[in-house]
C-alpha cells in the first residue's frame, strides 16, 4: 500500500475520532494538529 494512502487513511480516522470525542475549542485545536502533520509528512517529503 502506498505511504500517501495509508496517511489519508490514519488521518480520516484521526479527524472521525477527534470530531467525536472534542469539543469547541478543543475541537479546533486538534483537527488543526491533524491537518499541520499530515500536510508536513506528505510536503515534507516532497521538499
């Protein structure tokens, strides 16, 4: 399996589990954290 792929996946999970389990604030903060580490692993290894 492709490492992109398997990322989207785990982040996909990440997002569902961090919708379900924040709230507000907390909410934001974590799905931010989600979106800035899979964005640095995939660009990351563009660079």
């Amino acid at each position: 399996m492709d490492a992109s792929v398997l990322l989207l996946v785990v982040a996909l999970i990440a997002v569902v589990i961090a919708w379900k389990l924040f709230k507000g604030v907390a909410k934001t903060v974590a799905l931010v954290a989600i979106l800035a580490l899979a964005a640095l692993v995939v660009f990351g290894r563009m660079l």
